[in-house]
C-alpha cells in the first residue's frame, strides 16, 4: 500500500509536467491548428534560464520572472518568425518547421548555455513529508501545486476575460472571429505567448527534481503531445487528464515492470487508446466532409 | 528535347546513373566516395518514404525504427545466429515488411496528426528495445558488424561500396519509378488527393496504404543494413527520433514525391553536417534553421521546384 501511494505521488508530480506541456499544445493547436513540437523548448528554456540567473547572483524569483519573459519572447518569435510566413502550409510541412524549430532552440541552447546537467536547489527544503506511510518530497507539492494555479489562472482567463473569450472564439472559427472584430494574428501571437510562458513555469517547478539541459526539451515534447492525443487533441481538460494519465501510467510501469521501458508503457498505451478510441478519450466524434 | 525527357520518368533515372558513374572520376579521396554512399543508402531509405508520404500521402515519424530493424539485423545475424551477412540482410527487410504489415493493419486507420503520433511512438518502442537489450544489441553503445560477403567476396573499401550502394539505390529507384507509373501508383496518388474520392472509384484504401508502409518499411530496413555493414557498427542512434526526423526532412526539402528529391534531400543532409565540421558547436542550430527555411520558402522542395523552373525557361 505504501509502494502504491508513493508511486501515485511520483506519477502525480511527473505528471502534472506533462499536462502543463500538454496544455501548451492544446492552446496554440486550437488557436491555430499547429502542433507546436517546440513546446518542450520551452520547458528547458525556463530551467536553464533560472538555473544560469541564479548562477550569475539574482534571487529565485527574479531569476524565473525573466526566465519566463525570454520563453514568451521565444514563443513570440517563433509565431511572427516561422508560423506566420509560412500561413496555409500543409500539416506536415508545419510539424517540421516546428521541429526545427526545437532542433534550432537546443542548437542555440547548447552555444548559449552548456551541454552539462544543471540542477536548482529546492524551493522550501528537502526534507520529505510522510504521508500514509510513504514520502513526498516539498517540491512535488510545488510541482502539482503550480500546475494547479496555472490551470486555475487559464481556465479564469479563457472564461472571464474578454480577451480569453476572444481566444476562444478564434479557436471555434477563425473566420467568425475575424468578422466580428477579433485581431486574429494578435490572438494568435498571444496562444503562443501563454504556452510559452506555460512550459516555462513547468520547467522551473520541476527542475529541482528531474535536472535539466539543453535538449531535455524532446522528451518533454513527446509525452505532452501524447498526453493532449490521449486526452482527445483540442481539449484542455483533456490534456490535463492525459498528462496525468502518463504520469500514472510511466511510474506504475518503472514500479511493477520494468524501469527501462517505462518510456515505451506510455507509448503502448497510447498506441491502445488510439486503435479503440482514436480520438482520444475527450475527443468528440469526428465527421469528415468531402 | 528537352522539355520531353524533363517529361519522362527515366530522366530521373539517367541522370542519377550519370552522377553515379562520373563522381568517382573527380572524387579528390576516399574519404568523398565514402560520403557518397552514405547519400546513397540514405537516399534508398528516403525513397521507401517517398513511396509512403509522397505517393500515398501517409505521414510517418518513425521511419528510422524500419531501419533500425534492418541495421540490427544484419548485426545480430551473423554474431548470435550464425547466418551469413547477405541472409541476414533479406531476412531482416522480410521481417520489417511483416512488423510493418502487423503494425501498419491498424495504424493506418489514423490520420494526420494521430497518424503521426502512432508512428512516432512505435518508432521509439523500436529505438528503446535497441537500447535496452544489452545482452542482444549491447545497449546504449551499439555492437560491431561483421563483414558483407556476397557469393564469397567481401565488400570491403570505400570504392567497392560506393558501387555498392550506388547500384542498390539504382535498382531501388527504378522499382520506385515503374510503381509511380503502375495502376498501383495511380490508386496511391488518387488516395492521396481524396480518400473518399479513391474508395468511391474502387481503389481498396486500406490495402493500398499498408502496401505503401509495408514497400517504405522494406526500403528502409535495406538501406539501414548497407549502413550498418558500411560502418562496420550500430548504435541505437539509427533508430532514433532526430533520424526519423532526418529521413522526413530528406523527403520534404528534396521533392515530396520525387524520386530524383529523395536523393537531393539526402545528399543534402549528409553532406551537410560534413561540410560543418569546422563550427561542430553551431551544427544543430544551422541545421534546424535550414529545416525552417525550406519549409517556409521552398515548401514544395528542392527538385519540383527546379523542374517547374526549367519547363517554363524551356517551353
């Protein structure tokens, strides 16, 4: 029992990782239909960033404020920079720009920054907390706890703000929102801002726990981007459940199979999910016009 | 003239043939001919995913598991199996067909973005059985390949093997240009263009797709062990992720769905990291950036875009 719960927290706060990346890619796919294989950038950008700032003598908070703003500017970038130029591209051809997207961001990271594991200190501590006869670290509280807020603060945005309404209008019809007055580009250069700023935030939690480097992005963006198919591509409830979900599933696979495919549990799982629900488990029926 | 054999499908054909003959006559050193046959069996795994994304219009993001699977094969056969190299070879192309036909049955049934993922995801259960089986494929660090022998001589030399590669790529691009131009073909670019419309004239989608996966898989597991037995070495970095993304890039930027692009495409990224050697920190960066660029600027690739170019000067 003691094993369960402490596989349940690890899995927890890996995923809470991953629906925040996976809520990333929800974002900027609805605003604009682009799946965003950068995303994952953006989490090592907000790692290394506050590593590298705290390291030159700013304080933590500081440190990932600007880690934060440089993500947004690179997310800003790479919406003005790469995915408006090229407008009415083919899926395809948007996934490779966004892949190399990320493999130009890991290049400058590796000049910018180095190519070792960086690590920062614990938020409040490392002593961990016993909790029904397992242990969890403050950090994790951190983890899940940050993800809690932020996907608090983004449903609060998109529902009670006239701009988060506009977002979603954009996200239904592009055209409609157009025609009623919505800057469409703005809001599109704003999906990219706040998934940017999204990953980043995920970065800085969990740092502390799983070290970070140039190109931790990649993994990141897999299993984000498994976790928004999981939970139906489109659908941000979706996306945190996902993410959860392979948390969960990655940490019980490590526990009670094997520990060098816990990377491949995901992946079957979500091969299965795919064959039986292939719209993912919030996705909604999908009918094709000719 | 001109204008006609731009036309024909054998111009393709001819011109490789006259690169291929003429590149060892002004190669300055081994070291060249050794470079363009790694182009040359990159461009054979590139062609197999030509037939699949540029012919079918079937995206697949994990390409380099079919040739991770070749690799292997020609690596385990020989050193735990004790099978000649040249069987191994066949026997690990039949049996990426058949882990392509088993995998692609329902794969295949997604689309677009699910598609892709599918694909991605088989590719890195593939890559992480590579890295984790120590005991068969030595994990992380790879293990040695034994020599290729075919009927008794051993292909060794960097000469030997640009012939070699040279003449499985020929023969892979000549099957590649006769299915283009068979009903085959056609029923692939008609499902391309509109599934619906396909199944409504008769094509069988589901079938012609999985072909298409099963001849890309075949193509790539080939090429994967030529490269294998080139280097005399396999890592589980054939089969990686960035690889699958390589083969696609090769694809993209020399010409969805031309035979000729897959080439270009290939030697375009072979070449490159060679070329920059010199700034090896800045490699991944320009890399990258040209992968943004050309999918920005030359979204339709290097060789129809050239083509095009050529039959308005000349018509």
């Amino acid at each position: 029992m003691a094993e369960f719960l402490q596989l349940v927290f690890s899995g927890l706060t890996v995923g809470a990782v991953y629906a925040l990346v996976a809520l990333g890619f929800t974002l900027i796919y609805n605003a604009s239909d682009v799946i965003n294989f950068a995303q994952g950038d953006f989490v090592m950008i907000g790692g290394m960033g506050t590593v590298f700032l705290t390291a030159a003598g700013l304080a933590l908070p500081v440190a990932a404020f600007i880690a934060i703003v440089a993500a947004v500017m690179v997310g800003l970038a790479l919406h003005r920079f790469a995915i408006q130029p090229a407008r009415g591209a083919s899926p395809v051809a948007l996934i490779m720009i966004t892949i190399g997207a990320s493999i130009f961001i890991r290049g400058v990271a590796q000049i910018v920054f180095d190519k070792q594991f960086h690590s920062l200190p614990a938020f409040s501590g490392s002593d961990p907390i016993h909790l029904g006869g397992a242990t969890i670290l403050p950090q994790s509280l951190w983890v899940m706890g940050g993800a809690l807020v932020v996907v608090a603060g983004l449903y609060a945005f998109l529902e009670h703000t006239l701009l988060g309404k506009a977002v979603l209008a954009t996200a239904a019809n592009r055209l409609a929102a157009r025609l009623v007055g919505i800057n469409v580009t703005v809001i599109l250069a704003l999906a990219f801002g706040v998934s940017a700023a999204i990953g980043a935030v995920a970065g800085i939690l969990v740092t502390p726990i799983t070290l970070t480097r140039f190109d931790v992005g990649t993994l990141f963006a897999l299993k984000g981007f498994a976790a928004a198919m999981l939970g139906g591509m489109g659908n941000p409830l979706g996306a945190v459940v996902g993410g959860l979900l392979i948390g969960l599933l990655e940490t019980f696979g490590a526990g009670y199979l094997s520990s060098t495919y816990k990377d491949a549990v995901a992946f079957v799982a979500i091969l299965l999910v795919l064959l039986f629900m292939p719209r993912g488990l919030f996705g909604g029926r999908s009918v094709e016009r000719v | 003239m001109l204008v006609a054999l731009l036309r024909s499908r054998l111009a393709a054909l001819l011109l490789l043939a006259a690169i291929m003959a003429l590149f060892p006559l002004i190669a300055p050193s081994a070291f060249y001919l050794r470079v363009a046959a790694l182009v040359w069996i990159f461009a054979l795994a590139a062609l197999g995913l030509t037939i699949l994304m540029g012919y079918a219009g079937q995206v697949s993001l994990g390409h380099a598991g079919f040739l991770g699977l070749g690799a292997y094969g020609v690596a385990i056969g020989p050193a735990h199996l004790g099978l000649p190299p040249l069987l191994s070879l066949v026997l690990a192309a039949a049996l990426a067909g058949l882990i392509a036909y088993l995998v692609g049955r329902p794969i295949l049934r997604l689309k677009g973005y699910y598609l892709a993922i599918a694909t991605l995801g088989f590719g890195m259960i593939l890559a992480l059985v590579f890295n984790s089986e120590s005991a068969v494929t030595g994990g992380p660090d790879g293990m040695a390949v034994a020599r290729m022998t075919v009927l008794g001589w051993r292909i060794t030399g960097a000469l030997n093997w640009y012939w070699v590669s040279a003449g499985a790529l020929l023969v892979g691009a000549w099957l590649a240009l006769n299915l283009q131009a068979s009903p085959s073909g056609r029923a692939l670019r008609a499902l391309h263009d509109s599934e619906v419309a396909a199944a409504g004239v008769g094509v069988n989608v589901a079938a012609k797709k999985l072909s298409a996966f099963v001849i890309g898989a075949v193509y790539a597991a080939f090429a994967g062990g030529l490269l294998a037995s080139l280097n005399g070495l396999i890592t589980p970095e054939a089969s990686s992720f960035m690889q699958s993304i390589e083969l696609v890039a090769m694809v993209i930027i020399g010409g969805l769905g031309s035979v000729f692009g897959a080439v270009v495409g290939a030697a375009f990224l072979v070449v490159l990291p060679q070329a920059l050697t010199a700034f090896q920190e800045y490699e991944q960066a320009v890399l990258g950036l040209l992968i943004m660029v050309f999918m920005i600027f030359l979204p339709d690739g290097i060789v129809p875009t050239i083509r095009r170019w050529l039959l308005e000067r000349l018509s």
